[in-house]
C-alpha cells in the first residue's frame, strides 16, 4: 500500500479514493456537505471542479477555484478562517495517509503563505499535487 499512497492533497479531499479506515473519504457525509457548501460558496466553475476532483493541475486557477480549496481546507479545519495552515493538525491529517516521517516532511516542504487565503489554500494545495508527482 506504501507504493500505491497518494500524496496529494487533491486526490485526499476531492477524489476521495484514499481510505480513512475502511471508509473512503469521499463517502463520508460531512465530506459531501463540505463539497457542495464549498461549491455554492465558493462559484467554482464545473471544469475546474472537475479537474481538481481528477488531481489534475490546473494553469492559471481563479480565484473561485482557490477559494473553494480554501474552504475545503477550513471545513477540514486543516486552516483557519485568516489562511493559516494548521500545521500540527495537517500533519496529524497526513499520517493516516502514509508514515510520519514523511508527514511531517510534505508539512514543513508545502508550508507557504500568500497574500489571502484564497491563494495561500492554492498555493498549498498546489504544492502536494507536485508531490504527488515526483514521488511516483
């Protein structure tokens, strides 16, 4: 299973074929909510919502884009209303995923700070799916 983790925080929260236990997280209920609160708060457009749950990058994101992954991550509470990583929750997030160490590595890499939360959200999210891609 170690070969076959995905990393990124894309395929984790929007794709949902990793698995929290024995449930994947994509059919957990509050997941779901998250997903359509996000979608109608954040006006994502349908192409993009569709990129992100198939991990796929994209180029030039807007700022619907960003802030839907924005509140995707606060629903999560993995950040806060201001745009601050929670780090010590992301990580704790992340080792149900693969082992700690390397956790606590993806943390410390992808810490960045923009200039909103929208951005930032982005930026991080960003950071995992180029992760994601060099560890295969």
């Amino acid at each position: 299973m170690a070969a076959r983790v995905l990393i990124t925080f894309a395929i984790l929260t929007f794709v949902g074929q990793l698995t929290v236990g024995q449930q994947e997280l994509a059919d957990l209920p509050e997941v779901k909510g998250y997903k359509l609160h996000c979608i109608e708060s954040s006006g994502i457009t349908e192409s993009s919502a569709k990129k992100l749950s198939a991990g796929e990058p994209i180029k030039e994101p807007d700022q619907p884009t960003k802030c839907f992954v924005q509140c995707f991550f606060q629903k999560l509470r993995l950040m806060d209303e201001n745009g601050v990583v929670l780090k010590d929750k992301l990580e704790v997030f992340l080792t149900k995923l693969m082992d700690a160490d390397k956790a606590k590595d993806y943390v410390k890499q992808c810490d960045l700070r923009r200039t909103n939360p929208c951005d930032t959200a982005y930026a991080v999210y960003d950071c995992y799916l180029g992760k994601k891609a060099k560890l295969f």
